[in-house]
C-alpha cells in the first residue's frame, strides 16, 4: 500500500482485532488500534513527527542519551507500528535496531502495509521480549526501550528483578535503559517499579504529565535508569518542559520520597501492571 492509499485495514492478530486508520486530518497519518485500544501512531511523511504524548517523552530520552546525530545500538522491546525505530533511523542516521515484536501476524501486517524504507538497519524479530532480553549479548546495545503490553498491561515477566538484571547486562557502559508504564494513584506499581530498577541501576529518573503524578488520572509514566551516565540527561528537562503537553521529571530525593519503603519484585513474585480503568487508552 502506498503511503497515498488512506484505506483502512482490519485483521485479526494474535492479541485481538487489529485496525490501521488513515488520520483524515493528517495527511500520511496512520493510527493503529488492538481491540480498541490505540497501540501506535505512524506518519508516512515524517517519521519524526511523534503523535502520542508518551511516545513523544522516549523521544526526548532519544534525542537527549547521547549527543545530536550520533547512531546508536537500539533494542526496541515491543514494536507496534515501529513508531521509534523510524525515528531514530530518521534522527540519527546509521543507527543499528532490533525490534521484538510478540505478535507475528501484528509485525507481518506492519510489514505489508506500513514498511520501513529499504535499507533501514532495522531488525525485526517475533519474540517474547523478555526472551531475547536475557538472550542478548552483553554490552551490545547503547539504549534499550520497553514498551510491551500485553491487551493494555504490562506482562509480569517484564517487571522484576531478573529483567532488569537481564537489561544492565545488555547495555555498554553508559548505556540507559527506558520503559514505558502505566499507573495510578496511589502508585504501587510505579513504586515497585521504582524499587526494582534502583536495586540494580545505579541512577534513575521518572517523565510523567503532571495531572498523573497529582493522582488525576491513570496514564503512562516513563522510566529511565543507567548504571554509570548521570540522570537526567542535559537538555531533557528542557525538552519535556517546551513540549505540547509537558512533562515534569522527577528525580533524586523527590524519587526517593515517591518509592517509600516499596521493595524490588523477584521473579516468583511476577505480577501484570494494573488493568486500565474503563476508557482509559480508548479501553473500555
């Protein structure tokens, strides 16, 4: 399908009924649904064009982890329509990237209908994420990125000591990893998220719109944890605070006084993150 062919498609996948919609108010626009709930939006045109507020905030962390241009070592964990890979080819040229994709039929309708340009050093993998996590090589990658759902949560595998683990090991010195949650008050699963990740990572810092950290509403939250680079990156504030819907960061003692006496989770202890709230991501 051309990038001029504004029809949608509908397709059953392996987590639900899969729905590409042309966004008639943007031309090149395509938005993709799972069983209601919008998973990833892609413009044909310009790939740096970022639509969804959480997937605009891991492209600051994008921008911000290493200096402008430089390619980079990317694994993308869940990969819906590949909306940051074609950033990052756009934004830094010459970067190499693995996606893992859990839903086969879901990463064969992306590749016949929204295919990455020829050429892309891009490779995309049907997986299970925290799979190829473990199974990948030591300091091969300069950013991992989280964003596996599983029908809105987040599977329980990906929230525990062993993955995180699996996450430092997989990343160079200096490298950072990003994950892509979501919570409401009172936060018991951002707060163990915070446990896990600090129990491993030796720095850490949390993106999240304002409305959600005052207890407003259930939404994404960001997290974003480097062994050995400061957090937060130069210019990373700046970038979330210019944003068309800006984001605060939160690090240090603010951090520390959000987590409370939250512990990590083990992996026996494996649990999904909360179940969204009716209508909360078009769910419902």
């Amino acid at each position: 399908m051309s990038e001029h062919e504004a029809i949608p498609v509908v397709r059953p996948v392996r987590f639900g009924t899969a729905r590409l919609l042309p966004d008639l108010d943007r031309d090149g626009g395509r938005l993709l649904t799972v069983d209601g709930a919008p998973q990833s939006y892609v413009d044909l045109r310009d790939p740096t064009h970022l639509e969804f507020e959480y997937t605009r905030r891991l492209g600051h962390v994008l921008d911000t982890v290493a200096p402008t241009g430089r390619p980079l070592d990317l694994l993308h964990l869940g990969g819906g329509a590949l909306t940051l890979p074609r950033y990052a080819a756009a934004t830094r040229p010459g970067s190499r990237q693995r996606v893992v994709e859990a839903d086969g039929p879901l990463a064969a309708l992306i590749a016949e209908h929204l295919p990455l340009p020829p050429g892309e050093p891009v490779e995309v993998l049907v997986g299970d994420a925290r799979e190829q996590l473990t199974a990948a090589p030591p300091g091969g990658y300069d950013l991992v990125v989280a964003d596996v759902f599983d029908r809105s949560r987040i599977p329980g595998p990906m929230t525990t000591l062993g993955c995180a683990r699996a996450a430092a090991r997989a990343l160079r010195p200096g490298g950072h990893y990003a994950v892509n949650l979501a919570d409401a008050a009172p936060f018991g699963f951002l707060r163990s998220q915070l446990a896990t990740l600090a129990a491993v990572f030796g720095n850490l810092c949390l993106i999240a719109e304002p409305a959600v950290l005052r207890g407003r509403r259930f939404g994404n939250l960001v997290l974003l944890a480097s062994a050995a680079a400061p957090l937060p990156p130069d210019g990373l504030a700046r970038r979330l605070a210019a944003d068309p819907f800006p984001a605060r960061l939160v690090a240090g003692g603010e951090l520390v006084r959000l987590t409370g006496d939250a512990s990590p989770v083990p992996d026996g202890e494996a649990r999904p993150s909360p179940l969204p709230p009716a209508g909360a991501f078009g769910v419902g």
